[in-house]
C-alpha cells in the first residue's frame, strides 16, 4: 500500500510531477549514451531504440520491486542485458 501512495503521489501535485518527469528523462538520456556507444561500435544494429533499450532493461526490476515486492536476484542485471543484447547486436 505505501508504495500504491508514494506512486500516486506527483499525480496529486504538478510540481512534483513535473520534477520527476525531467529526473527520470535525463536519467534515462544519460543511460541511453551507452547504447549509442554500444551503435557506433557497431555492437548493436542502427535500428536500434536507446531509450525503448533502457526502458527493457529497467522495467523488469521495476516490475519485480514495486509490483511484485520481490527480491532481485544478483545475477538479475546480468541476464537482462545479455536478454536485451542478444536482441540487439549485429549478426556475426
């Protein structure tokens, strides 16, 4: 329940809303960077989704956490970005 509230919580307040929209999208900018390092080394195709990319990577912790009130497993990270690279990287 409490985490129910703290989600709902910037809907109530635009304030809030609108501070965590840009923490969340310059986050999410910062951590696109390395996928479009990961494009220019040509380790993932052109096609490409940085952004879409970031967000398979952190839904499933999210999704685990806040929904599910799970732990992660320590190997969790590990397997999310081989899933995601193994969508992504060129054919050899």
């Amino acid at each position: 329940m409490a985490v129910a509230q703290l989600l709902s919580w910037p809907a109530k307040d635009p304030a809030v809303t609108e501070m965590q929209t840009k923490i969340w999208r310059d986050r999410i900018a910062s951590a696109a960077k390395v996928v479009e390092q990961a494009i220019d080394r040509g380790e993932a195709t052109r096609n490409t989704d940085p952004r879409f990319i970031i967000e398979l990577l952190v839904a499933p912790i999210h999704w685990r956490v806040l929904v599910l009130n799970e732990q992660l497993e320590p190997d969790l990270p590990a397997k999310l970005a081989q899933a995601v690279m193994d969508g992504v990287q060129r054919p050899r």
